[in-house]
C-alpha cells in the first residue's frame, strides 16, 4: 500500500505534459486515461479533481497504452497491487452472497466471473483557494458492486447518514470499503449502497486511490431470491450492467438518482 501511494504521487508530480501524454479516453462505457472522466457542457460547476483511470482486468480491457511508463516502478506496482485488492474483492463478494443466502461464488460469477471489470481510479484533489465553492467529487453512489478505497492522512471523504454529511477520519494502514449500486440491486434493497462525495481543502491537495469491482457490461442483473425460495416482491427493475454504465457516464453524479430510477 505504501509503494501504491509512493508510485502515484510520483506519477502525479509530473510535468502536466507528461501526464497528458495519455489523455483520458472516451471508449464507450470504459474511459481510460488522466484527465477528466465526465463530458461537461459550459455552465457546469465541475468538481475539483483530476482523475488518472486504468483497467486492472479483463485483460482484454487493459489498454496498456494506457498505463503511464514513468514512474518506472507504476505498473508493476498497481498490478501486483490490483492482484491483492481483487482477492479482497472477491472474498468480500463471497461473504454477501453467503449472507443473501446464495453460494460463495453466486454474485462473483452474476457479476461475469473473470470478465468483471476491475478499475483503477486514481483521484487527485489540488489545493483549492476558495473549497466551500467546489467539490471534489460530487454526491453519488458508486455503479461497481464494491470498492475498496486506499487513502492518504488526509481528510476529505464524507459519507450520508440520516441526511447529514459524515467525514471518514483516515487510519493509518486501514482501506474503505464502499457498498455499490449493484449490490443494492441484487440483494433487493437489503444492502445499500453509500452515498458520498468528497471535499476539498485550500492547505493541502489530496489524494485517494480506488478499486471498483463492477459487473461486466453484458450481465444482466436484478434482485436475486436466496437459494431454493422464490423472491417475494422484487422492488427493482432488473438491467444489463452496460445500460446502467450508460446513464452514469455523461450526467453530473447526483446522489443516488440512478439507482432509485430502478425503482418499480
Ligand atoms: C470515487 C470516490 C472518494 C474519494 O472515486 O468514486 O468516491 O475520497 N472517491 O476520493
Ligand atoms: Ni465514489
């Protein structure tokens, strides 16, 4: 974890003109890059943040080009590092499947078994002078099923609870994990998806550097009935993951909207 932050300060300490050597990418569904991820129009208030993204796995989304060369130890790093985070990924998918009263591997294979798009996102908040007039990441839930956030001694990320914002107090050694959209959607609603947003701060940049485990695009997904029962009342509407991606791609993120339009 230490050399994971160490590689992506180092990367982010650039010349601007190296870091644009690859700027991000608008494939459908699977921006790569640094930059900016969302399409803007010119009277968005855009959030504070630039965003380097690189695809872990399925190889075939990889786009090594993608990757930055400098620093020289970046790739390896990240990979030996998304190797680890997808264990803890998959583990953790396993103990909810168990817990929905499904198999260990239930959800992991629903989200596409070895097809799962696994991402790297790395977010860096400059210093900002005048903070309370920005985010750094607007409200919203994640789309992925979970994420496994990595930070620095930072503050910045709050969380909803009971319609007031919380903010994470980072511990030394310690990752986040945040519930995703999908998760809500297959248990039904018995899981929750977090909602969040980030801050920013005129002393010091920040940085926090994510893991999102997400279906593969073509799975088709909906409330799921525990092994051997019927569901009861499906309280949502069941969608191919790449649709849902759709929708999340080109607006502002606004709270939990997308997965509340799931709703019947
Ligand atoms: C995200 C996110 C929070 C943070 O990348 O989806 O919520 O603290 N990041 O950077
Ligand atoms: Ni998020």
């Amino acid at each position: 974890m230490e050399d994971v932050r160490r590689v992506v300060k180092e990367f982010l300490n650039l010349p601007m003109e190296e870091k644009m050597k690859r700027p991000m990418k608008f494939e459908p569904y699977h921006p790569t890059g640094y930059g900016r991820t969302f399409d803007i129009s010119e009277d968005t208030i855009l959030d504070w943040v630039d965003a380097l993204i690189n695809y872990i796995s399925p190889p075939a989304l990889k786009d090594p080009e993608y990757w930055p060369d400098k620093p020289a130890a970046y790739r390896e790093t990240i990979e030996a590092y998304g190797a680890e985070v997808i264990k803890l990924e998959k583990t953790m998918l396993g103990i909810l499947s168990k817990s929905l009263g499904l198999d260990f591997s239930h959800l992991e294979e629903a989200f596409g078994g070895d097809e799962a798009q696994v991402v790297l996102r790395v977010n860096h908040y400059p210093r900002c002078q005048q903070p309370d007039l920005v985010m750094g990441l607007s409200p919203h839930s994640d789309g992925s099923a979970i994420t496994v956030l990595l930070h620095d001694e930072v503050e910045g990320l709050q969380v909803k609870k009971d319609g007031l914002w919380w903010t994470v107090k980072p511990i030394p050694g310690a990752l986040i994990v945040n519930m995703g959209d999908m998760m809500q959607l297959v248990s039904n609603g018995r899981f929750t998806s977090m909602e969040h947003r980030a801050v920013v701060r005129s002393d010091t940049e920040r940085i926090s550097i994510v893991v999102f485990y997400a279906p593969t695009v073509s799975a088709f997904l909906g409330p799921i009935a525990p092994k051997g029962t019927q569901q009861n009342t499906a309280i949502y509407k069941p969608i191919k993951y790449g649709d849902y991606l759709a929708t999340y791609m080109n607006k502002e993120l606004q709270g939990k909207d997308r997965i509340n339009s799931l709703l019947i």
